[in-house]
C-alpha cells in the first residue's frame, strides 16, 4: 500500500492490545508492517531501551520515554511529589498528603491522631 503525502503511519507490532490498533484505524492512521522503522508514531507495551529512543527521528513520536517509570508507578510518583514538594513548597501546593504503606503507616496513624485531636474529618484515596 503506497503511503498518501501527510498520511500519519503508525507501527504498532509491540502491543497485545486490540485497543490501540481499533484507535489507529478510527484516526485514519496507516498501519505499517511490523518491521517498518520509519513510521510517525510507535507503539510499545513496555519499556524502550535509550537506543531506541535516541534512534528515532525528528517526525517520529514514540508512546514511551526515558524514567517515565518514575511517574507511571503510584509509589515511584509519591516519592517524586514529595521531593519536589521539599524543594519548592509553594509551586506543590496543589499536591495532596500522600503516604506510602506499609512503610510510612507510621506516619499516617499519627496524622489520623493529630485529626482527631482537632476534630477534623478528612477524605482519603486508598490505591492497592
């Protein structure tokens, strides 16, 4: 199949995911064959080794970057938040009190205690 001018190509042999070729299909994109390097946009499941990312071209767009492990994982994300929130209080502030269990349950039973002390009553988010 001869690729139109301005066709957007999409290669999409790394996902197990039925999802994103019915998405590609509905946007008009041009699936290329599984071993085509040049598309526009790449689609991976899982993590893209450096390489291949400092490989790509200035058109190409990749749906992975480099540590984006470091804002994907709930745990990795807090961790991130807090550091940022000791580095520049007032830029954080939208950012909400976040506890990682079981190592800072500590920490959250003390902040239930101070809660209570005040008689205040808080929502909280629990992720498994």
């Amino acid at each position: 199949k001869k690729k139109k001018k301005g066709t957007i190509t999409a290669n999409v042999a790394g996902t197990k995911f039925e999802i994103v070729r019915l998405v590609i299909d509905e946007m008009g994109f041009m699936k290329t064959p599984d071993e085509d390097e040049t598309s526009n946009l790449i689609w991976c499941d899982s993590a893209v080794q450096q390489e291949k990312i400092a490989e790509l071209q200035n058109y190409q767009r990749i749906n992975h970057f480099p540590g984006m492990g470091e804002i994907c994982r709930k745990d990795f994300l807090a961790r991130n938040m807090t550091k940022m929130i000791k580095s520049r209080p007032l830029d954080y502030t939208f950012v909400p009190r976040t506890w990682i269990f079981p190592a800072e349950y500590t920490q959250f039973q003390n902040y239930m205690k101070e809660l209570k002390k005040k008689r205040k009553q808080k929502t909280f988010i629990v992720k498994p």
